[in-house]
C-alpha cells in the first residue's frame, strides 16, 4: 500500500510538473490569468486577439461625462472619429509578462496600460464637446472666493467659497483626451479638475490670519478720559479704517485714523479759542488770543491708537496733548491763575482760589508801539537771575518768567513808582515789569504752565493814571506851544487853563509848568516891546512935520520971524517922547538965537 501511495504521488506531482509546464509554455505568447489592458479582460488571448478585442471594444465605446450637478452627457466614439492604433505596444506588454509566473498572475491578477492604442480626431471631438449644454458659457456660474464678511457688532466672519459650473477649456481637453486613450467610460468633470475653482477657500491661511486680525482690532475699545466727559472708540469706528491689502493682509489708514484725531483735537482742544473770565473787578470779560488751554498732540495719538489697536485691548486712558491746562470744562484755567488789567495797570496772582499777590506794574510802551499782547498764555518756565537783552536795551533781572515768546513777568528795580499810565510814555519793552517784592513771591508759587491771562477793560483806569493822564495832556499843550510869538497867546492862555482846571491830584504829575511859566514870561515881554516900538513909530511920525518946518527956517534974516515962531510952536506942541525924534531941534535953538542978535543990533 505504502509503496502504492508513493507511486500515485509521484504521479499527480509529475501530472501538476507537466501542467505548470504547459501553462507556462502557453503564456509565453498569450496574457495570463486576470490579466487587463486598458481595463479590457485579455486573460489567455495573444496580442493578436487582443488587438481585435480592443478594436471591438472601441466600436462600441462612449464616455459618460458627469457634471457638477449631477447631469450626464455622453460623448460617442462613433462622432469623434475613434480607431485603435497599434505599433507593437501590445506585444511590449506580454514580452514583459513572465510566462512562468502565472499562478502568481491567477491570484493577485495585473492591470496593463496601453497609451498608444487609440486615435480620435481631436477636432471633431472638441464641436462635439462644445454641443453639450455644460460647454453653454452663458450658463455658467462663475466660482467665487471665500472672503470675510462686512463688519457686523459681532465682528467678521469667512464666507465660504463658492463652486461655479465656469469650464477650464484646457483641462476638460487634457481630461477627456485622457479618458478617450484609455477606452475609460466615466469621466467625472469635478473629480477631474475641469472647472474653474475658486482660488482661495475657507480654510486658506492668510484669509484666517487676516481674519483673525480684523476681529482683534475691532474688539478694542479706547475709553478717553476728558475731565468728567468720555469718549469712546470702538469697532464701530475702527472698521472703517481697516482693508485688505493686495497680498491679503490687514491695512490700517493712518490717514483716516489721523482725521479721526483731528476731530478729537477739534472738539476738546481749547488752546487759541476765546474764553470767559470773571475778573477781580467784578465784571465777565471775554479774552481773545493767546496759546494757553489744552491742545492734542495729532501725531503722538494716532501713533498711541495704532499701538492699542495692535495690542488688541481694551484701554481707559486720557489723550495725548502737546500741552495742557489747569481743568477741563467751561473755565480751562481752574482756580490758579495771573491776572493782568492793562487798562488799570494791576496785577492778580490766584492759588488754589486764594489772592496771593496783588500789585501795581508797568508794562509796554504804547508810543513806542511796544503794547504788551492780550490773550491767555501758560508759562513758559521761570528763571532766577537772567539778563534780558534787546536790539537797544540789556537788563539784569532776579527774577524772569516768560509767557509769551519774549513777553514776560520780572522785577525792575530801576523804576521808582509803578502803575498808573507810565506805560503809555514810559513804558516797557513789552514785558510785565513788577515790584521786586510781588515779582519774587509770584515766582516763588509760579511753575511752568501756569496760566497768565491779559486783558484790557474799559472803565478800570486808576485813579493814578487818570490824574497821569490829565497831566499829561496838559504837558502835550505846553510842548505843542513851541518857541513864542505874539500868536502864542492864544495856545499858552489854552494851556495854563488847562492847568488851572486840573485837580490838585493831577498837577503833581505836570512836567512842563516851568516851560509854562517861562513862555507866559516870554509872551509878556514880546508884548511891552511890541508896545514900546508902536510908541516909537507913532513919536517918529508925529516929529517929522516939525522937522520940516526948522528945516524950512533956512538961513536967518530978518523975514524968518514968522518961519521959527511957527517951528517953536510946532516943537513945544510935541509930546515929551515924540520931541526926542526931531533930529534937527538943536538948528531951531540956532535960528532963534540969530533972530534975537539981528533984531537987538
């Protein structure tokens, strides 16, 4: 039995040898088992048969072509001119089978590509194509980019892409030409890449950056805090000042931000705007000019608005000034302050409310046009010992504090008196000067930034400078009286009335009396000798009848009786100042006396 068994083995193994053999031997020349060529079963056919196969294959062939949508349309072979075209591709296929390894072939099978075995006219496939109502352009929907949305209170949002049914003529020509070569029978455009696809999604990462940086601006808020007011800004504000740049990223319009600013400063700045004050004299004055108040500084607060907004949080925080006062509200100068009356001449210095100096002081030279400037000004700084120096002065001072350019309060020690109306004639520079004592506590309790508000109000005049005033005018007349005349009179008679009508208190203040008295002297003398030389002409006139009438005598003879009795009469008739004018009396004594001798002999 055993040796039996042995020999029924040797012989189904011999069987199985001469089996594998002649597979083997036939696959040499013909495709093994599970074998396909361009999806085409070519299992135990030679490359002859598969050539036919294939070319009946391709008689029957169409390509389904599914749209995005669902649609099918069907492209047939038969309208593209399809045919198959061999040289020698087959046979390069099933020489690179192994013939003996054909029971690997039957379990695991092989898929064979062809790209050479199929010819179409690419012409009459492409008017085919363009017959298919997926190829309508009119009808196409475009594809759309994901975007973020507008700015809502809840910020922003990625709106998805959208899919059109737009065709890409270039990939539905490389797809079907693909599809068509390889006898494939479905073609999907969407899986195949035909349409035009959006070029940025929703998950695209520059889009979730910059929305992500969008939202983070517009989730800051900046609370301003502008004395008992607030301001706020916010998302409602801040997007309009964000876009997107060309590489998508977030852009920031400084220029908007800068405007936005520029009305901040607009509305809180006080610097250079008229304002109200209820001065020492009782009275609400306006007070125009000046730089004092609070001012925004544009550049700094836009630069902090672009800073926070990158921080992405939300901050309480104040302005950015250039400058800044004492309050905000109606009053920007609180409660410590200078108050300057260039009408009365008088100074205010308030601290905390309270009057800490009050003074007389002499400011600028309105004849010289050195007016000192109205307006509210701060305090520039304050320096001790300073000399002060101009195109025709230099002045040591101890004590200097400036508040408009080189406008200021000091001590001058060189005056003697303050107040009043010096500042008309005698006046300063420009500058406030004080007393040493009121400029060294003012600077003492002054600092940098200190308002100093000027004004003049009618009505305020001091007494001191009325009376200044009055005296002054009466001093205009006497110097208008120039050198005198006779027609003086009437201009020195004008000024010494003035002077007689001033009150005792202004007559003190009268420079010019003694050019008074003096051109009333002179005027007095002008007068006598112009009554003297009347009294002389008239003498002079009255003489010279009489004159005449001795020169008439002539020589002597005993008819000029008559002629010298007529002269002496004429003579003695004369008044004492007239006879001093006949030149010629001592020829009448003459006559009479040779009269007298011939009339005795």
């Amino acid at each position: 039995m055993k040796k039996k068994a042995l020999i029924l083995s040797g012989v189904v193994i011999s069987a199985l040898a001469v089996i594998y053999l002649i597979f083997s031997l036939y696959f040499l020349s013909h495709f093994a088992f599970r074998t396909t060529v361009n999806h085409v079963n070519v299992t135990g056919k030679s490359s002859a048969k598969v050539e036919e196969k294939l070319a009946e294959e391709m008689k029957e062939y169409q390509l389904n072509i599914t749209t995005r949508d669902g649609k099918t349309e069907v492209l047939l072979g038969e309208n593209i001119g399809i045919e198959p075209v061999f040289g020698g591709e087959i046979q390069e296929l099933l020489k690179k089978q192994n013939g003996f390894a054909w029971p690997y072939y039957l379990l695991k099978g092989q898929e064979l590509e062809s790209k050479a075995v199929v010819r179409y006219d690419e012409t009459a496939c492409a008017k085919a194509l363009e017959e298919f109502a997926f190829m309508n352009q009119a009808a196409w929907v475009k594809s759309e980019d994901a975007y973020i949305s507008d700015y809502t209170k809840e910020g922003y949002e990625i709106v998805k892409e959208t899919y059109g049914t737009e065709i890409h003529p270039a990939a539905l020509k490389e797809a079907v030409s693909d599809a068509v070569s390889n006898l494939t029978t479905d073609l999907n455009l969407e899986e195949a890449g035909c349409y035009v696809e959006p070029a940025v999604t929703y998950e695209d990462e520059q889009l979730n950056k910059s929305l992500e940086t969008l939202n983070q601006y517009v989730g800051v808020s900046v609370v301003y805090n502008v004395g008992d007011e607030k301001e706020r800004l916010d998302g409602e504000i801040i997007h309009t000042w964000l876009s997107l740049a060309e590489d998508g990223s977030v852009k920031i319009d400084e220029e908007a931000i800068a405007e936005y600013v520029k009305e901040l400063a607009k509305k809180y700045n006080t610097a250079f705007r008229k304002r109200t004050l209820d001065t020492s004299y009782g009275q609400t004055i306006q007070i125009i000019g000046g730089d004092y108040g609070w001012k925004v500084d544009n550049e700094a607060e836009k630069e902090m608005i672009i800073k926070d907004l990158k921080a992405g949080e939300k901050v309480e925080r104040e302005l950015e000034y250039a400058q800044t006062a004492n309050s905000h509200g109606e009053h920007d100068y609180g409660n410590t302050y200078v108050e300057i009356n260039l009408t009365a001449q008088h100074l205010f210095f308030y601290k905390d409310g309270k009057l800490l100096v009050e003074t007389d002081f002499v400011s600028g030279n309105l004849a010289k046009n050195h007016a000192t400037p109205v307006g509210a000004y701060g305090l520039t700084y304050k320096q001790r010992d300073a000399t002060l120096r101009g195109q025709d002065y230099e002045s040591d001072v101890s004590y200097w504090m400036p508040y408009c350019g080189d406008v200021g309060m000091h001590d001058a020690t060189w005056r003697g008196t303050f107040g009043g109306s010096i500042y008309k004639r005698r006046g300063s520079h420009g500058c406030v000067n004080l007393p040493a004592s009121a400029a060294k506590t003012i600077f003492e309790n002054i600092e940098a930034g200190y308002p100093v508000l000027v004004y003049e109000l009618q009505g305020t005049e001091s007494a001191k400078g009325q009376a200044q005033d009055a005296a002054w005018a009466v001093d205009d007349a006497v110097k208008a009286i120039g050198t005198v005349t006779l027609d003086s009179e009437a201009a020195i008679t004008a000024a010494r009335a003035a002077y007689d009508a001033l009150p005792e208190s202004a007559k003190p203040y009268v420079e010019t009396l003694d050019m008074l008295t003096a051109a009333e002297a002179a005027l007095a003398q002008l007068k006598t000798d112009a009554e003297n030389q009347a009294a002389a002409t008239q003498a002079q006139a009255e003489a010279a009848p009489v004159i005449e009438k001795i020169a008439a005598i002539g020589a002597v003879t005993e008819d000029s009786g008559k002629a010298i009795k007529q002269a002496r009469a004429a003579y003695d008739a004369l008044s004492d100042v007239a006879k001093a004018y006949v030149t010629n009396y001592a020829d009448l004594i003459s006559a009479e006396e040779a009269y007298q001798s011939m009339k005795e002999s």
